[in-house]
C-alpha cells in the first residue's frame, strides 16, 4: 500500500525537476534539445509546413519515458512528485493524474472498489456518465440505478440522498457513485451522504468531471473532496483549463484502495502517455498553487455575471443560472432549442449543447469582455425577430423525445459484456431484439439504453424524431442503423 509520504527524488531527477513548481514541465525543457534516437517518430520536429504551423513548438515537448521524464505507471521522480504537488493543491492525500480523460479515473474507481470489497451491489444516480457503466460492465458488477429528480425544464436536478442511505441500511453495498455537479451545474451538499455512508465503511466514488473548479472561489460550490467523498475524479481540461484528455483522479479515504487504483490505471490507460497532456496537469497544478488559476477564476465568473445580467434584461425568463457561476442554461420558444443553437453558430459563436428547448453555455477560464459582447448581441438579435409574448412557463413540461436518462424511480440490474454475433438493422427492424451497444445521447454521454435492452416501438419512433432534429446519438450509426444480438428462431 501507499504509504503517503511525499515522494524522494535522487540522481538524474533531481537535477532534472527537484523542487520545481511544475517538475514535468521542468524537465521537459532540459529535454527539449536533445538529439533523438527514439519514440516518438517525429523527434520533435514538423515534417512539414502544415504541422510546424499547428504544432510547431509542442513537438519539442512531445516525448516519451527516457532519463529523468520518469514513467507514469512506475513514477518514482519527477511525476511522481508532481501528482503529490497536486495533491496538495486540491487537499487530497494522494492524486493521480489521467491521460486518458474522467473516463479512465471513473473506470479505475469503480474497479479498484470492486477488487478490494467483492460483495455487495453498487448504489447509483442513473445520471453517471457511461464509463461508469463500462466499469459494471467490466466487473461483471450489479447496481441499483437511483433517477434524480428533475426540474420543469427537464433537466437532472441532483437527488435526495435519504435514498441512497435506505438502501445502505439494508443491503451490502459495494460502493456509492454520484455525479455532481450535473451537467447543467446543478449541486447538491454531499454532507448528509458522506455520514452516513461512513458509518458502514462504504466507499463512495464521486464523478465531479465538471466541477473541478469547486472550492477555488468562495462563489462556488466546495470541492467534492473536502466534502469528504473517498474517491473524486475531476476532468481538468473540462473546468481547470488542461488539454482535452487530461483529468486527475483524486484519492482521498482509506490507502487500503491505493494499489487498486494504480493496477487498475495501468490496465485501463495507453503505455505510452502523452507527455503534453502530463505537463498540462503539471501546470494547472502549479497555476492553482500560486494562485494564478483563482485569479482567472474569478475574473471569469464576474464577466460571467456580468453577462447573465445583460441576457437577463433581454429575456429575464429565459437565463436560467445553475450552482456554478460559469454555467447557465438559455430558454428557446418551444422547439426551438437546435434553432438557437444554430443562431449563435452563425455568429461565430458555439455553444456546448442543445437539449429540447435548452441551449447549454459554458464560460470558459479564458474568456473576454468582449466574448460575452458577442454573445449578448447574437441572444438580443435572436429574440429581436420572435414574439416578446414567449413566457419561460411554455417550455414547463417540455422534455426531448430521447431525454437525457431513462426517468425510472429505481432500478436493479447486473452488468456485463455481451456476448453472440450482431447484425445492423433498420430503427424499425430492430424493435424487440436486444442491443449489442448503448444507445448514449451525446453530449453529455448518459447512456439512455444499455447493451441488452430491447427497443420498444416507441423507442424507435423517439429515436428517428432525435436523429432527425441534429441529436447525435452514439450507438446508431450514420445510416440510421443500430448494433442487435441474433437470436435463435423459434
């Protein structure tokens, strides 16, 4: 097991990256001019006038576990000490840190749980995102899957955890999985879960991918791990301004399920990590340590303010904000979500989704005056040509056809890999016959039909209404087709 010391670093790593404030990206640099003779191929040159001007300078730093760059599956130097200063920037006892997204923490999480407690089921919000999923699946794992509750407009709105605490009175539970915040920035105190699941010794693992943020201004919501959850993922290129695929997985009770989470890690992630991403981590650690990443933080949230303040006078009812300050929903007239969307993407401005009615934004740690200007004129020019008689209470009661999980109360189901040989078929054709994939709206990637389902005839019918409003759903392919098991006639 870990023992929890901060890692000693000698020989070459030290003089490499001892007490750096970012000792990967320390080391990089003393690396960077090197003459190769080893992976990667391009030996930190472009080949060419196309990748010099995308990558250019990146490829100095793109390398491979040689000297003192350490080896993330084996770290004894440099990333190993900089996953401890991490962990002391976000008040954890030990941090990992991720290259293959949130998506390889939850997976780790869950599997390292189901190897050190075997017995029991999982307890779940059925809103988890589908690597979750893809762990039970792995394990071959049961779970009862809890709905949140919703709000009018249809969106996850975070649960009451009475419910999760019955079940942990009479049950053995292998471990509890949340996800907070929501998608939509919705957040629910962890306080009353986290006691009671601690007087039974229950691990709970908490899929905060989009709250990695939560805890570093005191407008927002605290962090999951000072809340006290045992295991916290946090996608770090989603909300901490890291290269997209870089995460960290924060542990933070018991070290009896630290070499879980470290074989699970080596399963799940690529041999070869990219050593961009590992200084991206690096830096945003270093950033939140010296308190550079507050101070953009904060900026950001006052130009956020700032700006649902100016949506708001155009259309008080139809701003929705959230728990997070950089996230709030934009009402459409009914029908009219993929309308808005496609409105500020003429302006030259992307929006991260629409659901149903709802057009989701999402302020970026980067973001300018003058970026929420633009945005305000697309919003105002949007309305300008629609009736001033649309009221927020039109959209109350409107839900997608393919909504964003399957609103049943609860729900017990074992999970495992399938097994038989598939066929495509037509939406129509493949109503009754079990799936072979998930059938997952994405984003935000909550599967709505798992592997083994059969669909109904209001499935599909929900399905091909989706697909043909621009819904991107993975699980059917770009010929309307999806993935069923053959079964025996007769």
């Amino acid at each position: 097991m870990s023992d929890g010391r901060k890692p000693e670093i000698c020989g070459e790593e030290r003089e490499a990256g001892r007490g750096a404030e970012a000792p990967i990206v320390e080391a990089l640099k003393t690396y960077a001019d090197r003459v190769r003779f080893h992976v990667p191929a391009h030996g930190g040159r472009p080949f060419g006038p196309e990748v010099a001007a995308l990558l250019g300078p990146a490829l100095r730093f793109d390398q491979t576990e040689v000297g003192a760059l350490d080896d993330l599956h084996r770290a004894t130097g440099v990333i190993r000490e900089a996953e401890a200063l991490a962990a002391r920037a976000f008040g954890a006892r030990r941090t990992r840190f991720l290259v293959g997204g949130a998506s390889a923490g939850v997976m780790a999480a869950v599997l390292a749980v189901r190897e050190s407690r075997p017995n029991g089921v999982w307890l779940a919000g059925r809103d988890a995102h589908r690597s979750f999923y893809h762990a039970l699946m792995l394990a071959g794992a049961e779970a009862i899957l809890i709905a949140p509750e919703v709000d009018a407009y249809g969106r996850p709105d975070g649960y009451d955890w009475t419910r999760f605490c019955a079940w942990a009175e009479r049950i053995p539970v292998q471990g509890v999985f949340v996800t907070t915040p929501t998608y939509f920035g919705r957040h629910r105190p962890l306080e009353a879960l986290v006691r009671c699941l601690r007087r039974r010794g229950i691990p709970l693992v908490v899929d905060q991918a989009h709250g990695g943020h939560f805890g570093l201004d005191p407008r927002l919501p605290p962090s999951a791990v000072a809340e006290g959850a045992d295991l916290v993922v946090h996608s770090s290129h989603k909300s901490l301004g890291a290269l997209t695929m870089a995460a960290m997985l924060h542990l933070v009770g018991d070290a009896a399920l630290d070499d879980a989470v470290d074989g699970a890690l080596v399963r799940l992630q690529s041999s070869s990590p990219s050593y961009l991403l590992l200084a991206s981590l690096d830096l945003v650690q270093q950033s939140v340590r010296s308190g550079a990443l507050p101070n953009r933080l904060r900026r950001a949230i006052d130009v956020a303010r700032s700006l649902m303040r100016r949506l708001q006078a155009v259309r008080p009812d139809a701003v929705l904000p959230s728990d997070d300050p950089l996230r709030f929903s934009l009402l459409a007239p009914p029908g009219e979500g993929p309308a808005l969307l496609s409105h500020f993407a003429a302006a030259g401005i992307d929006l991260e989704l629409a659901y149903g009615d709802l057009a989701l934004a999402i302020v970026p740690l980067g973001v300018r005056p003058e970026d929420g200007d633009r945005l305000e004129a697309a919003w105002r020019s949007f309305w300008a040509v629609r009736p001033k008689a649309h009221s927020a209470r039109e959209a109350v009661g409107r839900r997608p056809a393919v909504p964003l999980f399957v609103p049943a109360a609860e729900e017990r189901r074992r999970f495992a890999l399938g097994a038989g040989r598939r066929r495509r078929q037509r939406l129509a054709e493949a109503v009754g016959r079990p799936l072979a994939d998930a059938l997952v709206p994405y984003p935000p990637g909550i599967p709505w039909r798992f592997p083994g389902d059969r669909l109904s005839a209001g499935d599909a019918a929900a399905l091909a209404a989706a697909l043909a409003a621009g819904v991107s759903i993975h699980g059917v392919f770009p010929d309307g087709t999806v993935s069923v098991f053959e079964e025996a006639e007769g």
